[in-house]
C-alpha cells in the first residue's frame, strides 16, 4: 500500500500563487488550497513577551527595519545602509490603487553582488501584492506577471498575500543575466478595492569569500504542542533527529545549520487554522508575529496542528521566499506540526519524516519552489530537478510536494541548483 505523507499546495487569487506552500498528509493527489488569513504582520510581540507597544516600529537598525510596517511618512528612496555583508535599499513608501502598480523603482547591483531579495509589505492584510516585473541593466526581463512567471527559467515572482519577496539570481540557469548596473521592479497591488500603502526595500548580497562556509541559524519557538516547550527541547530526541537531518542537508551545501534561541509562546497559539475564518485558532499571522528573537535567522515554531479547509497540514512556510529575518523581527518563518499523531509509523514508512517537513519548509523560506506543482502540472525554474517526465525520480526530492512511502528518509535528495538557490537567500550569512 503507497502511503502519502505530504501534498503540496497553491493559493489562487485571480492568478496562480504559492503563497505559503504547505504539505498534508494522508491526502493523496489533493492540492491543498492555502491563503493564510494575514501571515506575515507584525503583532508587537518580543520574545514571547509583550511590550505593550513600546517597540520601535518603523526605526532603520543597521540597515534593516526593526517591524518595517509603512508609517505614511515621505519615501526616503535610495538610502542605503551596509551590514556585514548585506546592504539594504531603502525605497520607501508608496501609495498604490487597485490593478495599478508604483512604476519602476529602481536601485544599483555592483561588481561583487552575488544576490539580491526585493521584499515589500503592507499593512492590509488581505491584499494581494506581485512584484514584477523585474529588469535588469539591460532590460532583460526576469520575472513577469501571471501564469507566464511560473514557467521562465530566469526568475519566479509570485503573488502574496500582505507581503510578497522575491529573490534574484533564482536559478543558476539565468547566470548570464547577473550584471552590474542599475535594476528594477514594480508592485501590483491586485486586490484591495482601496489605495495601499506599500513599503518596499531591496537588500542586495554581496559575494562571501570562498572557502569560509556559510551559516543558517535556526531559533525554536515553542506553543506546547505534546509538551514541547523551550526548557525540555535541547533534550528531546525526536527534535534533535528532525533537527539533525536538516542540518546534514545544508551540510551537503556547505552551509551550518545551527541551532538559535529557544523561546516559549504565549497560552493559545499551538492550534493555527490556515482559513481565512480561523474562528478560535490562531492565524498563521498569531503565531509568527509571537515568535520574535532577538537574533537574526529564521524563525520555526513548533505548533499542535495546522489546519485548512481540506484538512491538517503537517508543516507551512510564509512564503516562497519568506521575508529575511533580523533582529526583533517576528514577520516571518515556517510552522511545523510536532504532533505524534500526524507522524504515526505505518507497516510502510516506519521512519519520522519531522525532519523531511522541517527541511522541506525552510526550501520554500529561502525561495525553492516544489519540483512540480499538481495543478497544472508547473516545474519549478531549475534545470537539473526532475518534472513530470521523471516522476520516479521527482519524488525523491525534498520539494517534490508529496512524499511517498516508497521514499526512505535516506533516498531524499537536493540538487546543486536548489542548493545553490538556499546559499544566495540573504539570511544564509558568511
């Protein structure tokens, strides 16, 4: 008997979106439709404990916003501030209509910039933002707008619900479109019947030195689920399994998966509803915005049980890519289900695919799409993972959106290209 263990899934909104890729077990061949009520905003909440509205939202910290909600206040376009390594194009706010777009904001990628994240945000949750298109120096398109981003080999940019990233270079296969010069973007607002205020920045990676390794740190936040809380994680087993394959993977990348702060969320968080009606759950916007480090990384919480309307996913990410992590900033992350009763051993997989979910929702945090989506059958924009002329061995990859259990924890595979993709996401630092 084939068991299923994840299904991936899509958001549509007018156009195809994979806002907040998530993965359900025991669903096979269901694409899970998922649009997060409002992930990604920011609540005020600072390591688990409130602040009773005394953070600083909106005030530049070495070059990264400490909420970066907009605050209506003048554009202050072009500013630039370095932080070992990263530099961070301030381009302000803008006021957008519906089915318009702010023109093209432009910023300079210089000799020695390996990569760059666009990210923009909005204090409307329900709106729908695309960044594209994306140009470069010579006014090669690398993202466009619809169904036609989803299948270029040069960059994907994908709507999203409240915020929206982009990262660029994706995909080794457009290399050769890596200049220096003078880059630009534009933000559709395609939803909100009502102006939006729309924040936007660019922060622009420059190329490490090459033998150092790279380094992802990982903080925990935990909402009790079974009984995982931050004083008895260091010292769970089966937490340190998940956490050890995933850093063997990075591993293989050359990148130190490592292991960050530990905190403990607020009462009433550890059962999250994907829904846009989540009645008495918690959004996924609740409990990302309650996970708040004081350290840069990416954020994983553990929770109880996700669900959606087509049932219980068993991890989800805020988005593809999420939003880059820094201090004091709980805007984004991926949540993962520590739940034995999801992760039950059957006759045929008796391993805990924890691990499988953990590594597979920080490829969609740092900008992997699935191998190949369900609906309509889309490939993701790298040449060397297999589609759907090569399912058997599609399957065995981390983002092939379902996990059979004719694929041991062992058998699964990243290829160079996804690797690289990981490596050039700005929170993976020298």
């Amino acid at each position: 008997m084939q068991v299923w263990r994840l299904v991936g899934c899509m958001a549509l909104a007018g156009v195809a979106c994979f806002d907040a890729p998530c993965e359900a077990p025991g669903q096979p061949g269901v694409i899970v439709a998922c649009q997060p009520d409002d992930a990604g905003l920011v609540v005020g909440l600072d390591a688990g404990a409130r602040d009773a509205g005394s953070g600083d939202a909106g005030r530049a910290d070495a070059g990264r916003r400490d909420a970066g909600r907009p605050d209506g206040g003048p554009p202050d376009a072009g500013r630039v501030v370095g932080d070992g390594g990263l530099r961070v194009v301030d381009l302000g706010t803008r006021s957008v209509a519906m089915d318009a777009s702010t023109g093209p904001l432009t910023f300079e990628v210089v000799p020695g910039d390996e990569s760059f994240q666009i990210e923009v945000q909005t204090d409307d949750r329900r709106s729908i933002l695309h960044i594209a298109p994306v140009a470069n120096p010579l006014g090669t398109v690398m993202s466009t707008v619809g169904f036609e981003s989803l299948s270029s080999h040069l960059s994907r940019s994908l709507p999203s619900q409240g915020n929206a990233a982009a990262l660029v270079l994706e995909s080794d296969d457009a290399a050769r479109h890596w200049v220096p010069g003078r880059w630009s973007f534009s933000v559709a607002n395609l939803v909100s019947q009502s102006p939006l205020r729309v924040s936007a920045r660019v922060i622009i990676k420059e190329a490490p030195p090459a033998t150092p390794a790279r380094t992802l740190r990982a903080n925990f936040c935990f909402t009790g689920s079974a009984g995982l809380t931050a004083a008895v994680a260091r010292t769970d087993a089966r937490l340190a399994n998940a956490f050890n394959f995933s850093a063997g993977l990075f591993a293989n990348a050359g990148v130190a998966l490592t292991r960050g702060e530990f905190l403990d969320l607020p009462a009433g968080l550890s059962a999250v509803s994907l829904d846009a009606d989540a009645g008495m759950l918690a959004t996924m916007a609740d409990v990302l915005a309650a996970c708040r480090p004081r350290s840069e990384g990416v954020n994983i919480v553990w929770v109880e049980s996700i669900s959606s309307l087509l049932g219980p996913v068993s991890g989800v990410s805020s988005g593809l890519p999420g939003l880059t992590m820094a201090t004091g900033e709980g805007r984004a992350g991926v949540l993962v289900a520590y739940d034995s009763r999801v992760f039950t051993p059957t006759v045929d997989t008796p391993e805990d695919d924890l691990g499988v979910v953990l590594s597979h929702e920080l490829g969609h945090q740092l900008g992997l799409s699935h191998v190949l989506e369900f609906l309509l059958r889309v490939e993701d924009n790298l040449s060397d993972t297999p589609g759907r002329d090569n399912d058997s061995a599609a399957r065995g990859n981390l983002m092939y959106p379902s996990l059979t259990s004719g694929v041991s924890n062992a058998q699964v595979y990243v290829t160079p290209m996804q690797y690289a993709t990981m490596r050039r996401n700005p929170v993976v630092r020298p």
